[in-house]
C-alpha cells in the first residue's frame, strides 16, 4: 500500500530490543499457535494480499464460496477461483502488518505462491500513473544508521548508511545479510503475458517502508542508492518472510502517483492493479512455477537484472553496504 495518498525487510542492529517490540514479539507468537491450520484445512493454492479494502475488491468479488476468517487483528476469504484454492488478505498498512498477517496466512494455509499487489508512489520518473512494475527485487530502505554529527550540524542524506537484513537459514550458524528479496521469474514471465489496458507492465524494483516520500532530492537519492523504481509499505516485508518459508512470491505495485510529473494520489489505481492480478490468479499455470531455493546469489545479487519478456525499469542494483 503506498498511503492516499515496502532482497530486505528492516535490519537488525545489535542493540538492547525496547519492551514494547518484546510485547509484539510475543502477541506474534501467540498469534502463531492460533494459526495452527484446522485438522480439515486444504492447502491454498495462491495467497493475495492487499492493504486496504480498495484494493481487495475485485479479487473478493471474484472469490467462489467466500469465507471470512480472522486471527488477532487481521482478516482473510477463503475460495476458489477457476478451481484454485486462493486466499485474499487484508495485512493493513505497513512493514509489521504486512509481515505478521503473512506468516499467520503460512501457518494457516502454507500457500503454494503468495503474491502482493496495491498502489506506490514512483521512484522512476519514467513511470507514468497506471503502469505496474512487477518486483523482481524487493528491496528494504528503512533500514539504515547515521553517521555521528554534532548539534547544529542538521540532517544529510551523505551521512546515511544503508544497512542489511540477517536470516538464518537452515543451522543458527548460518546467518545471511541480504541487501534485497528477489521476486519469482517463473511468476514475473507468466504476468508479463497478460493483457492489461490502462498503461505498462514491466518488471523492476519495488522499495519498501514505513514512508510516504515526496521531497524530489530525496526520491533521486532513493533511486541513486537502492535502484528502486517505486515505492510501497509492504512488499519487500512480505518478500522476506516468503523467502525465509521457500515460497514463490512476486510484488504487483501500480503507480498511483509520480512526484516528478503526476503528484495527486489516483485511488482508483489500486482497484485497477487488482484486477490485473485476479486475471493474473485465473490464468496461472502453478506447474510452471519453481520452487524457491536459497542461494548464495540471492543475498550478493549480480550487477545485472535477469532478462525477462520485457525490458526492466530499473538500471542495475547500486551496491548496498552490509550493516
């Protein structure tokens, strides 16, 4: 959800975690054991995700036997679409949302592909309102630490130090630092074959935060850091835990707004993007989508984007410093 107007979710940096995130910490747990799937449940097909209600309704409209369920705070239908077990969710805005209501979704319905779609602001002022870039790099850029100045000296983007997003994977001992989530290709090639007539779809970097950005210098400085061609509160929060699970996920974010030439927030946008998406759901091929493996690549990802059926809108990942 980019507000009315989210590869590497945020870093951990080794310091004492205040009580409240040990509180959310523990509800997260608890919220877990009550995800435990039904002795009867069936495993979905495809987990959907949105923000806000605007952004759900044409996939709830197209869901077969809805079922409302919630767990905690968060809320999901459960149907069909053309025979598919899919799952609609409504995370709410934001990197806690987002990442909670996605874990109690896999505890829940260990969902075979999970994709996220919603409205973002551009980073590329090549995007125009309507286009959809599909993340094949979700990228983190609330994370980051300063370095020291003295009172009276201000705030400086120069003395921002993007940092990192640790995993353990497989041992304890074994822990990443990723700088960004990768999207799924098998996901990125079959979207990129369905029609969509209000502008674009083209692959790219979809960055993520708690941040609705309108300051021009700061958007370049974005784009110049991190490569990102938009901006959302969810995505690459979602593409993490995906990653963490091996589950297939892709990012669906359409520009709803572009400081650089289209400022005004188009709400209408993000029932736009979902109903790409449902077509997307109705025409998906699952077989042809690969399981997801942890490799050493996808925390160091290569200078150079893998092609795909149409040419990325953003210019080769900017190294990001490990934090």
């Amino acid at each position: 959800m980019h507000l009315p107007r989210f590869s590497w979710p945020a870093s951990f940096i080794s310091r004492k975690a205040p009580e409240g995130f040990l509180l959310l910490l523990l509800a997260v747990l608890l919220l877990a054991a009550c995800a435990k799937p039904p002795a009867d449940a069936v495993r979905a097909d495809v987990l959907v995700q949105g923000a806000e209600m605007s952004e759900l309704e044409p996939l709830l409209q197209a869901l077969e036997g809805r079922q409302e369920v919630s767990i905690g705070a968060w809320f999901f239908w459960e149907g069909t679409m053309r025979g598919k077990r899919v799952v609609v969710s409504l995370t709410e805005v934001g990197p806690m949302n987002a990442s909670v209501a996605t874990t109690l979704a896999i505890q829940r319905w260990q969902p075979r592909v999970i994709l996220n779609q919603g409205t973002s602001g551009g980073h590329d002022p090549k995007l125009q309102v309507h286009d959809i870039v599909l993340g094949v790099r979700n990228v983190e850029f609330g994370a980051f630490k300063t370095l020291p100045a003295r009172r009276g000296d201000g705030t400086a983007l120069s003395r921002i130090q993007p940092t990192t997003t640790k995993l353990r994977l497989g041992s304890v001992d074994n822990r990443v630092a990723f700088r960004e989530f990768p999207g799924s290709m098998d996901l990125a090639q079959q979207a990129l074959q369905v029609k969509y007539p209000h502008g674009r779809v083209l692959t790219g970097a979809v960055g993520s935060a708690h941040q609705w950005n309108r300051e021009i210098d700061r958007l370049e400085w974005l784009r110049a850091t991190y490569s990102t061609d938009t901006e959302d509160m969810e995505s690459a929060y979602v593409a993490a835990v995906a990653y963490a699970f091996r589950i297939p996920f892709l990012s669906f974010r359409i520009v709803s707004d572009n400081e650089f030439h289209s400022p005004d927030f188009i709400r209408e946008t993000g029932q736009e993007c979902a109903q790409f998406v449902r077509d997307f759901i109705l025409a998906l091929d699952l077989a042809k989508v690969g399981a997801v493996q942890h490799l050493p690549e996808h925390a160091a990802p290569s200078a150079t984007p893998p092609a795909t059926a149409a040419e990325p809108v953003s210019a080769p990942p900017a190294p990001v410093p490990a934090g």
